[in-house]
C-alpha cells in the first residue's frame, strides 16, 4: 500500500490510513473472492475524515465483490450462416 504526500501530507496521517484499511481488509478477507485490490486517494484527506474513510472503504470492496460475482453475460451473436458461402 503506498500513499502519496499530495493527498495525505503528514506521515502519521498516512500511516493511520494504512492501519485502518488493513484492519478492516482484515476482518473482511475471509468474505472476499481471491483478488488484488488497488486502493488510490482521490484527493486531500484530513485526520478528522479517518473514520468516514473505514466505511467507505467497507462499502467500496463490498461493490467490488458484487461486480466480481455478477454472472457475466453471454455473447447472443449467432455463428455465422455458412451455407449461402458454400452454395457459391
């Protein structure tokens, strides 16, 4: 996990996020299928939002996971009709 200084200035800012998105990686692990997960700021993140950024977290993997065991759908494009080619 790596964190920039642009949206995370301090170092105790930076690893407080990492403990509390491992922590709660951590409790959830076992409900999760087998991936990698890229976590990215998407902006400036104050000491004060900490906890917003737990739940968020929580219900961004739990959205991911949805998305990974949706049924996929299947391709309804027909195989081509070859006879009219043969009969040529």
């Amino acid at each position: 996990m790596a964190l920039s200084k642009r949206n995370a200035r301090t170092a105790v800012l930076r690893n407080r996020i990492k403990r509390i998105l491992r922590d709660r990686f951590r409790h959830l692990r076992l409900q999760l299928p087998p991936v990698d997960l890229v976590v990215q700021l998407r902006g400036p993140i104050a000491m004060d939002q900490c906890a917003e950024l737990a739940t968020e977290f929580i219900d961004l993997v739990a959205r991911a996971c949805r998305r990974l065991t949706r049924p996929q759908p299947h391709s309804s494009a027909a195989p081509a009709d070859r006879s009219s080619k043969d009969a040529s």
